[in-house]
C-alpha cells in the first residue's frame, strides 16, 4: 500500500529516518556482523591477536556435546512453557467467555503477571520451592517427596518451566479470551439446538475457529521460550545442575561473559541468528494466514 | 468484534444454575492459584527473617510491612532500592519513549515522502526485528564499552531502542489516515513537519498510549542487558538487582527485604497495565499483528 499524496524532498526524510538508522547501524547490524566475523577467527590467550580458522569454531561447537544437550535441553525446554503457558489460559479463557457477569473482574485480577518480569517471576518461585524455607518443599515433603531443584536436573527444569510459564499464562488468555468473544453466537446456538453438548461443541465448532489464534500462540510462546526466559533461569538455577537447563541464550552467556570463550561464544551467536531468522518467517507466514482467514 | 449478525440474548446456552456457579469456582480457583505467588511474596514482605525461616511461613501478612519496606527502600542489600527503582524508571521511560520518537520520524519519512533507498531502509529497519539483544551480546557489549557507555543510562536504554514494531505500527496507521488531510495541507502551504505536527500527532494519540503500555514494560522488565553493563551497583535496575540481593555462599538470604524489593519491582508495569488496561490490550494485541 502507497500513500498517493506525498510531500517534496528528500532532506527532509533522511533527516527524519536518520535516528533509527544509526541506531540499527551502530547497535544491530554492526554487532551482528561483529559477531559473523569473530565466528570465523580464534583469539589467542592473550587477545593479542586473532587466527582465522574459517568454520572450525563451528565444527568445534557441534561437536561438543554439551552444545548439542543444551539444543536438546532448549527444545524440551520451549515445548514444555508452551504447552503449560497455552494449555491452562485455554482453559481460563473458555470459563471467562461462559461469564456474562464478572468475566471483567477476573480479566483484571489474571492479566497481573503479564507485568511481573521473568526475573522476578523467578525469584517468586524460587521462594515457593527453596529446599530450606520455602512453602510448597515443605509440604511436598510432609507428603513424603523430597524435593531439591538444586541437585535434581529433572526437577530444576520442571521448576524454570513453571516459573517461565506462569506470566505467559496472561498473555495467552488475553489472546484466547478476545478471540473466543469474537466466535459467532449464532454458530454455538444452532449446535445447541441440534443437541450437541459443551464439550462437543467446544471441541468440533470452538476449537478449530480458534487454530488461527493457536498457531499465532505457539510460535509467539516459543520465540518467548527461547529469547525471553533468560531472567528465569539465570534467577532460579544459573543453567544448572550439571547444566540441565542451560538453554542456546543462556549458553552465549555463560561461554561469552563467564567462561571468555569469545569464538564459540561468536558462532553461537550466529546459529541463533538462524534460528531467529527462521522463527520470524514463520511468525509472519502464520500472522498473514490469520489475517486472511 | 462488531457485527450485524443475529444474536441471541447472552445466556441462551448453559449459563444458568449449577452451571454458573461450577464456572464462577473454577474461575475463582484458577485466579487464586495464579495469584498465589504474587500472594506469599507480600505476606513474606510483613513478616521478620525468622518467622519466615520456620517453615511453614505463615500465610496471612504480619506486622512488619512499614519496618521491612523502609530497610529495603533505604538501606537495601547492595545499594538502596529507592536508586534502583529510580534507574528502572530512567531506563523505561527512556526506552518506550525513546523507541516511540524514533518510530513515529521513520515511519512519517516512509509514508509520505517519496525519496532515494526508502525502499532499502525500510527493509533494514525490518531486518532489526531478527536481531534480538540476546542473539548479539558479546558484540554489542564491546561497541557500548567502545564508546564508554557502560555504567550510563545512554548505555542501558540506546541499544534497545531502535524497533521495528513500533515503526510497522505507525506505518500502518499512518496509510489508514485519508489523503485527504495531506492534500489539504499541502494546498494551505504547511510545510510537512506542521502536518506531521498538528494534524498527524494528535490523530496518533491512542496508538502512542497504546504503545507506551506495551515498551514501558519491555524495558522495565529488561534482565540480561543490564545484568551485563551495569557492573557498579548504583546503576543497578530492580528486576536485575534483584538477585543481585542474594548473598553467594552459603550464607541466608535477607527474606524480607528481598521480597518486600520484587514486589517493589512490580508494582510500577502492574500499575501502568491495570489502569491502563484497555489500551493495553489493544496495543497488544496491534503489536502483534
């Protein structure tokens, strides 16, 4: 789409697009292609000097094999707050949209963790599952589990899991929510009429008019998964323990900043880069089938 | 939302009796569970260290609210909370406000003029959008160290600052604002930053605030950038300074303070969104798209 009436000159808009140019220049695209260049080089242990051992870093990195967990550890990782983000504000949201009074309220009171940041979000459920102090170890242990997120991987990923997935929780109702008020009436009334029951309609009507919005949520929930949970993890249990939830982000981290590996950390940098890439394209080819559903 | 569909008055199906009352529970049950969290932390910010530290901490609040929050606010662990949420606040405001300037320039220049490489630049403002701050940290640390950024609030809000988002956003509202405007200001001899001024900017209005909601957020909910640039303590924001609290080692942490500072760090984005919450959820759900 073009506008038909334009202004004159060409100061003007350079003068005006300027800010956000220099800015992508200097802060974006510079370190990105920083970060291609240095994947190539390895600098010596003094950061003297730098030798170039074209795509070694790469094959380096594939080979390690705690390189290769953590893509294994991030796939479980993202489908897991996927699933436990999208599932549960389903729910909320089918219980909302049957209210005709209150729905308002409970909107207000469930979009509260939206706002909370992950790395507080973080520190909130850490203090529940503290394996001294905290509420809900202690009565999994009244029960007789003994839980430890410190020394258990399993249950360290379950717990980074959960605390990344709650905030997401609001924004997946907000989504369902608005889109389940905009189903139809007339359709679940005639369903009714012919006698199918709730559960019935929800699952051959309800839910397959909602897919757009599914599809639109699953890909949003794992850009999040990946790019957005850092404040979770490095809050809760700094990618342990024995590196059991050291995702691809948290790993750049950890080997650019901790461990000073800048090679291997640059050419992490640049499979996240296609990873990003590739999420983006199909965050677009879904968001355009949803427009034109 | 709006059709001229028949509809059946709400309630036709299923919204009567044991019904209702088993939605309100669930409902009411899904809330509490949700809010539980936030809940135990508030309590757990009234009470002393050590009636938090016999376990089972209780569950209604104490006496100390005034007591705790004070420490925190004042003395807190590394550096007072006030100065963090200050630098929070510095730092949001700074993005959101920053990022919706920059946005609205581009965006006009993209729209309504026609001149050389628009076409490229507005692709390369599009391609910003894959290059999230967690894919190039290492990079982007050495260019802010570069220019001696590091420790400064020109440091914790530029590299975030630039957003495609916001950018789509106003072009897309600006191509639904009829010709009709332009043309009448051009025929009156405005010059374009009048137009962009007095016509453009008022009509923008909403999407801004829309807008604000959603970027004064992100950046008050930043972690990882300031984790990394912000190595003396009074530059510290909330949400990252937060764990900053915990002591290494062995040694316990100060509850109360800790948790009377998270829920500090949350009350400002609660606050924008629940008040704002209409054009929240526009803005969201625009942003998106």
């Amino acid at each position: 789409m073009e506008k038909r009436v334009t202004f004159k000159g060409w100061l003007l808009p350079m003068l005006l697009i300027a800010p956000q140019l220099i800015i992508s220049a200097v802060f974006f695209f510079y370190p990105a292609g920083e970060a291609v260049w240095q994947s190539l080089f390895i600098p010596d242990p003094f950061g003297l000097s730098m030798q170039y051992v074209g795509l070694g870093n790469f094959e380096y990195l594939f080979s390690d094999p705690y390189y290769r967990a953590s893509f294994l550890t991030t796939a479980v990782f993202s489908t897991l707050v996927t699933l436990v983000s999208m599932v549960p504000a389903l729910f909320l949201a089918v219980l909302a949209d049957r209210l005709v009074k209150g729905a308002g309220t409970y909107r207000t009171l469930l979009i509260w963790p939206y706002a909370v940041a992950p790395a507080v979000a973080g520190v909130l459920w850490l203090f529940m599952f503290n394996t001294r102090i905290g509420v809900v170890a202690f009565y999994l242990n009244q029960l007789g589990y003994d839980w430890n997120h410190v020394l258990n991987q399993r249950e360290a990923m379950g717990l980074v899991v959960v605390a990344s997935s709650w905030g997401r929780i609001s924004y997946n109702f907000l989504f369902y929510f608005a889109a389940l008020q905009a189903v139809p009436k007339s359709v679940i009334e005639a369903a009714a009429i012919d006698g199918a029951h709730f559960w019935r309609r929800f699952f051959t009507i309800v839910l397959p008019l909602l897919s757009p919005t599914t599809f639109f949520l699953l890909v949003v929930n794992i850009v999040y998964a990946f790019f957005e949970t850092f404040g979770v993890i490095h809050t809760i249990t700094s990618g342990g323990p024995q590196q059991a939830t050291t995702i691809l982000v948290y790993k750049v981290y950890a080997d650019g900043f901790v461990g000073q590996d800048l090679g291997s950390s640059a050419a992490q940098s640049v499979v996240l880069l296609v990873v990003v890439g590739i999420l983006t394209v199909l965050q677009f080819k879904f968001v355009e089938k949803r427009v034109h559903y | 939302m709006a059709d001229n569909r028949f509809e059946p008055p709400p309630g036709m199906v299923e919204k009567r009796g044991s019904a209702l009352w088993l939605t309100h529970l669930l409902m009411i049950v899904g809330v509490l569970v949700i809010f539980f969290p936030i809940w135990l932390a508030f309590v757990a910010s009234t009470h002393t260290q050590s009636e938090i530290a016999q376990a089972p901490m209780p569950v209604l609040p104490g006496s100390h609210l005034i007591e705790n929050y004070t420490r925190a606010l004042f003395s807190g662990v590394n550096v007072p909370v006030a100065t963090m949420l200050f630098n929070s606040m510095v730092m949001a405001l700074g993005i959101a406000l920053g990022k919706i300037a920059i946005s609205l320039l581009s965006a006009f220049a993209i729209v309504y003029f026609r001149f050389p490489g628009r076409r490229f630049f507005f692709w390369m403002i599009f391609l910003t959008l894959m290059l999230p701050v967690e894919v190039r940290i290492v990079p982007t640390y050495q260019v802010v160290a570069g220019f001696g950024l590091l420790n400064s609030y020109s440091g914790l809000i530029l590299p975030l600052i630039a957003s495609a988002t916001a950018t789509f956003l106003f072009r897309q509202f600006f191509l639904t604002v009829p010709d009709e405007l332009a043309e009448a200001a051009r025929v009156d001899g405005a010059r374009p930053m009048r137009f962009f001024l007095d016509i453009l900017l008022p009509m923008s209005r909403t999407n801004i605030a829309a807008l604000f909601v959603i970027l004064f957020i992100y950046g008050w909910n930043q972690y990882l950038w300031p984790l990394l640039i912000t190595t003396n303590p009074e530059m510290n924001t909330i949400v990252m300074g937060l764990k900053q609290m915990f002591p290494s080692g062995d040694d316990i942490a100060d509850w109360p303070v800790i948790m009377a500072t998270s829920i500090l760090a949350m009350v400002p984005p609660v606050i924008v969104v629940i008040s704002m919450q209409k054009l929240f959820i526009r803005g969201l759900v625009d942003s998106e798209k």
